[in-house]
C-alpha cells in the first residue's frame, strides 16, 4: 500500500509541477551543452494483469560539441503500483537510446549507437507524449524492428527529399531488456534502406530491410509505404507493410489509416482502422479505435480511446497521462 501511495505522489507531483507554465521542462547543466530531462507515462488497462501501469520513467540527455550529438535515454518500464516492473520485484534500468551522431556537412550524418529505426512515421515518435493513442498499431510491435544497435548514414537531398541507410550486424545492446519487457522483434543482424519526401502539407515514406531475430534465426523481409497530411483542421496519417520469411510463418500485410480532428485549441478526436493478417499467431482481424486527446500545455497529454477487435478478446477502453519534464 505504500508503495502504491508513493508511486502516485510521484507522478501526481510531477503533473502539478511542470504544469505551471508550458515550456516548463528540461534543464541545462551551467556552463556546458548538456541538457537532462525525462518523462513519465501511466495508463489504465482492464484487460491487464496490473491495470495500473507506470508504462515508462525516464530520463532523457542532449548534448552537443561542434559537429558531434550525444543523445541517450534511460528508463523504468512497466512498473505496478506494488512496485513491481514485468511481475517481478526486481527493477531494472533499460538503455533505451544512446546515439552519437556526427554530421558530415550541412547533408549528410552518420549516426552509431542504439537508436530508433528510421521505419515509417509511428516509429518516428518513440515515447508516448507524442503519440495520439495510447495503444499502438500491431505493425509497430511484429513488422520490423522499432530499434536498431548499429550505423545509419542519411542524406538530406533537398529540403523536401531524404535518404537513410542502416546497418547492424551485432548483437542488440538492448537485447535482455527487450526480452523482459516483451516489447520488440530482438535482432542480431538489420539492413534497412528508407526515403521521406516533404512537401508543403504532404509527407510519404517508403522503407525496406532484412533483419534476423537472434534467438530464432529467423530471417524476415519487409517494405512499407506511408504518408502523412497535416492541415489546421485535420490530420491524416496511414501506413501498410508486409513481412516475408524464411518459413511458412510470415506476415502478408499490416495497415492502418488514423484520423486525427483538431476540436479546438488543445483538444483532439482521433480516429483509427487497422487491418492485419498474422500467420505467426494465426489471426486475421480488423481493429476500430475512437478516441479523445487533450493536452493542456505541450509537456501534458491526456488520452482516452475505446478500441474494438473483431477477433481477439481485446475490445476496452485505456486512458493514459504523460509528462515531459
């Protein structure tokens, strides 16, 4: 019971006190480039064993010297109001991120380390506060793998065309933590190739890789294609991918189309489809979300969304609070 107390002054704590002026997060250490800051993020999910959940405490660095980034990020995960993280009362600390970037010219960068796939757009939004749903698309978890441990090399063509090319051959850095918490294909090898175009309003994207998971040597092949609108009413974003593997277990397609419609200043509904067809787990279902967001300063977003499954005993309702500090 103490615990649970402890752990929702926390969080409570947190919310009144970044919430009293907007840009009121991140702080820089005198005197250097360094800047630290985090987030928290619980949600509320009946279908859960623990329906309260701490999804992630974390604490986010910057820091930068002439054409060289440092970038890292550490979290807490999955954490109950008992204090325990994935059951188990031990809690562990996972490298998230920890990118050094160095950039080339005014074109080109080459970044090292572990860091998120440059896959798609949901992918491109890795922690929850950017996120408008609290629940993710089933392509982001099964289709390719949301973190890279290796190289990527980009290339800005133009201010409207982009180009990456990654490269990991090694053993994910992440790779114990990922297995605890469940929450990512693990790979030993990831060879991707992806373009972005911008344009005014407009964005798409095209991805591809190869990846092999370590534990299964199971070799898959994906490509995805996606695009984006943004207006000041309305927001559109849909992306559909496919996975072949070197078995009879492979992932023919993976989609969804999301709607999100600005209400007024602050306050959003955003709407989802979502079609799948998986035949490493056997299901083939659409998915149908209704939702509300609302975000009182840039650093808190509240989200409350009813999501249905045609097949899996899966249909709820989830809420969620974050924080950026």
């Amino acid at each position: 019971m103490l615990r649970k107390i402890l752990l929702l002054s926390i969080f409570i704590l947190n919310v009144l006190l970044y919430a009293e002026e907007e840009n009121s997060y991140g702080w820089n250490v005198p005197h250097t480039t360094l800047n630290i800051g985090g987030y928290l993020d619980m949600s509320y999910d009946a279908k859960r064993e623990d329906a309260f959940l701490f999804n992630d405490i974390a604490v986010l660095f910057f820091a930068h010297k002439d054409k060289f980034s440092l970038i890292g990020e550490v979290e807490l995960s999955n954490i109950s109001l008992e204090g325990k993280s994935n059951r188990s009362s031990d809690v562990d600390l996972i490298l998230e991120r920890l990118e050094l970037i160095y950039a080339i010219d005014d074109k080109q960068k080459i970044k090292i380390g572990r860091f998120h796939s440059d896959i798609g757009f949901w992918n491109q939004a890795p922690i929850a506060i950017l996120q408008d749903t609290t629940t993710k698309p089933h392509m982001v978890k099964h289709m390719y793998p949301q973190a890279t441990s290796g190289m990527l090399y980009s290339y800005q063509y133009n201010n409207e065309q982009a180009y990456s090319l990654t490269l990991q051959n090694n053993m994910d850095i992440g790779e114990e933590d990922n297995l605890l918490s469940n929450d990512a294909i693990i790979v030993n090898k990831h060879f991707a190739f992806a373009y972005n175009y911008n344009h005014n309003l407009f964005s798409w994207s095209l991805s591809s890789g190869m990846y092999r998971e370590y534990d299964l040597n199971k070799r898959s092949y994906y490509a995805g294609i996606g695009f984006q609108y943004e207006s000041n009413n309305y927001e559109i974003q849909a992306e559909l991918f496919t996975q072949q593997s070197n078995d009879i277990k492979d992932r023919p397609y993976s989609g969804y189309l999301q709607t999100l419609f600005h209400l007024q200043d602050k306050q959003d509904i955003v709407m989802r489809f979502e079609s799948y067809k998986d035949n490493v787990i056997s299901i083939k279902e659409e998915n149908y979300l209704l939702g509300y967001v609302y975000r009182p300063w840039n650093n808190i977003v509240f989200k409350a969304e009813y999501i249905y499954h045609s097949k899996l005993p899966l249909s709820r309702v989830v809420s969620s609070i974050s924080v950026l500090f």
